[in-house]
C-alpha cells in the first residue's frame, strides 16, 4: 500500500508540474524565419510558387528520398496542389495565394494535426539582393499538449533554417552570368511580322505562348508566308499576375492578318539590347538591369520592349543555355 500511495505521489507530483509548464508554454505553434539571398525576387519568387521546385531545396524531401508525391495537373500558382506519403507522414499543401514576386500563402495538412498556413515574403532590397521571409501558422494547441510546444517550434524553425539555407545556395547558383551581362545600344532595321495577342495569367503564359506559336506556323505555313529568324514576343501589360503581349513572327512582306490576328511592323531605331540565359521565369532580372542602364545613361523608353528566342527549349534540355535577346526601343533624353 506504502509503494501505491508513493507512485500516487509522483504521478501527481508529475501532472502539476505538467499543468505549470502548460500554463507557461506556447499557446501556439507560430515559427518566422528570414534570410538574404543574392538574386533577384523573380528567381527566387518562382523556385518557391512552383511545387516541383522545392525537392531542389526543401528539407523534407532531401531528409526523406522515399517520399511519393502527387501533384495536381498545374503546379505553380495559384491552387496548385501537392500530396505526399512519407516516412514522416502524409499531407497536402496548396497555393491558396500568389502574388507575382512579391508573396504566397499555402495551406498545410497534415496527418494527425489542425490546418496550418504557410506565407512566403520576397522584398526585393538591391539588384540581385532579396529578403525571404518564411512564416509558418498554426491553430492553438489544445493545453496538455503545451508543453511539447517548444519542441514542436524549434523543430519546424530548425527544417525552415535549413530549407531557407537551400534554397539561397539553390538560387545563388542559377544564371549567375545574368548578374555580369552589360546592355547594348545598338540600332536595328525595320521589320514586318504576324502574331496573335495573348491576354492571361502569369500560371498561363507557357500553355498559350504555345498554343499560338502553332497556329501562327500553320498560317504562314498555308499562306506562304516566308517567315525570317526565332519566333518573338511583344510586351504591353506586365502588371502582377496579368500580362498582354503578342506571339509574332518576323515575315518578308506586310500582310493583312486572318481574323483573330494581328501584323505590323517593329520600326527603325535606336534599341537597348541584353541576352538572358536560363528560364524565363527569370527574364524580370535581366529587364532590371536594362532599365537601370536606361536611366543612368540618359535615354528614355521609346515603345514597347520584345523578346527573341534564340533558343529551342525542344532542342535544349539544359536551361541554363536557353538564350532570349531583349530589345527596348529608346530615345536620348531631352534635358
């Protein structure tokens, strides 16, 4: 009886020291961690927002080779969507919100835990400087599990140190020849081309610069059209996750385009030029440096800058080759 009123005693002893740690402990499991990555947001921005991207970087994956994963039909942007089967357990994560080079925010579940959200911040503070904040949010811990709050934070913070670590040695080791490229003032020739206009979502842009490209083959294809040199793009709008531009061609003669389509001729001038290399997910950092040296040099933008493809990204498996001319008309600034 003496030895059941002993073992009583420490159970007790054990449940209020328990009841005092819950009461001091974390109410919620909350972890915030940055770092200074050398590259520009848009790099950095786009490893994060697609979900094939981050077995490149995050600690999970590399901590668990094993792990299945599932993603949904497209994976980058919003609503996108991964599952997965691991050592570790199972869950799913989804965009629920994605902002062009600037955040994201996810939904996490997990197997035997409440909803969490994940919120991703890219706060661009020099050319090719980059501050990522990474946040994780969870609902409140029910109080007898309190006390495990400590141990559940500093293991999340230690995954998030080390991802964040990754993904800066990741993306600092990408198109690092962009950061020395230097842009030219050349002058180009005049020049007729067809295209078609294009109005969508930043998750959009490969599926229909696709698309179009092939209908504008099969144009110039059954109208004889000669076409001359790399297919080109036309920019207009580039405003967070919209964009208008045109898919063209450059063509021998000026045409009447079929309905649906657009020609018009690309004139004479005086043009800022710089070769990208790597994806163009990235072509916002190279267009950087291009208006950096516009307004340090005196000259202002006279129209609508273009892209040519030099590149076939079908021919070339190794993107850190794939090559896209920019060209942005410009003018001497009148002082």
């Amino acid at each position: 009886m003496k030895l059941i009123k002993v073992i009583l005693s420490i159970l007790a002893a054990f449940f209020l020291l328990w009841v005092i740690v819950a009461f001091f402990s974390p109410k919620y499991i909350g972890v915030k961690e940055s770092i200074i990555i050398e590259q520009s947001s848009s790099t950095i921005f786009n490893q994060v927002n697609d979900l094939k991207n981050w077995s490149n970087w995050d600690e999970w994956s590399r901590r668990d080779s094993l792990m299945i994963k599932r993603y949904s039909a497209n994976s980058k942007g919003k609503n996108a969507s991964i599952s997965w089967e691991g050592e570790e357990g199972n869950g799913t994560q989804q965009i629920l919100e994605s902002i062009a080079y600037e955040k994201i925010r996810l939904h996490v579940s997990l197997d035997d835990w409440d909803d969490s959200f994940s919120n991703w911040e890219f706060e661009e503070l020099l050319e090719f400087e980059t501050k990522v904040t990474w946040t994780f949010e969870d609902a409140e811990i029910s109080f007898f599990l309190r006390p495990m709050g400590f141990s559940f934070n500093n293991a999340i913070r230690n995954d998030y140190q080390k991802s964040l670590a990754n993904l800066k040695f990741y993306c600092e080791s990408q198109a690092q020849q962009n950061k020395k490229l230097k842009p030219s003032l050349i002058h180009t020739e005049a020049f007729n081309y067809i295209g078609k206009h294009i109005a969508t979502s930043f998750e959009d842009i490969g599926p229909q610069m696709g698309k179009s490209y092939g209908e504008l083959l099969k144009i110039c294809s059954d109208n004889e059209w000669n076409i001359l040199g790399m297919p080109f793009s036309i920019s207009y709008i580039n405003e967070n996750e919209y964009f208008e531009f045109d898919v063209a061609f450059k063509i021998d003669n000026l045409i009447t385009p079929p309905l649906g389509y657009v020609s018009g001729i690309i004139p004479e001038g005086e043009t800022v030029s710089i070769s990208h290399f790597g994806l163009y997910e990235n072509l916002p950092a190279s267009y950087s440096i291009i208006e950096n040296w516009i307004e340090k040099n005196g000259y202002v933008k006279n129209g609508n800058s273009y892209e040519v493809y030099i590149t076939d990204p079908g021919s070339e498996p190794d993107t850190s080759k794939w090559e896209t001319q920019i060209f942005y008309p410009v003018l001497k600034r009148v002082e």
